[in-house]
C-alpha cells in the first residue's frame, strides 16, 4: 500500500534545502502550514538513493514547470475555453498519429 501527497499549491508556496541540525540537510516544500519533507534514510547506500531521487524529482520539476507555464500562456490568450480544449484535443490526436 502506497501513500499518494496530492499538493494544489497557493501563494507563497516554495521549496528549500534547510539544515535543521549540524551536518543534516532535508529538502522542504510546501509552506510554513503545509510541508512534505525528504530525508535521507540513516542505511547504507541512502546518500546515493536520495540523491538519485533528488536529481529525478529536480527533472520531472522543471518538466512539468515549463508545461504549467506553457499552459498558463496558452488559456491566457485564447478566446473562449472551449476553443482552447479544442485545439488541444486536435493537438493530442496529431501527436498520436505522428
């Protein structure tokens, strides 16, 4: 069984690398209110594991930044949100066909 964090960000929400004690560094997200917190797990082989994970999550981050921000963009400028999911939908069908 999994747990699955669904977090829809407000303003003011950020991430950052904090040290809350002497030689520990933990990556923080979220806000003051709400967080999720990565750590390293205390075992052999967990410095390379989370930084592996780490520099995956950095990744999958900037991906889905630019497609935010490409699509913030994109519903900003169209004329009529039916127009704008209808393009998008012919969009998807020519990539699949490509």
């Amino acid at each position: 069984m999994g747990i699955h964090v669904v977090i829809q960000p407000l303003v003011g929400y950020g991430a950052a690398v904090v040290s809350p004690s002497p030689g520990v560094r933990q990556l923080v997200a979220g806000s003051e209110e709400t967080s999720f917190i990565v750590q390293v797990p205390a075992r052999i082989g967990g410095l390379m594991d989370t930084a592996r994970f780490a520099q995956s999550l950095a990744a999958a981050a900037s991906e889905f930044s630019e497609w935010c921000e490409t699509q913030h963009r994109t519903r900003s400028h169209s004329s009529s949100f039916t127009d704008h999911w209808s393009d998008a939908a012919d969009d998807a069908v020519t990539r699949k066909n490509d």
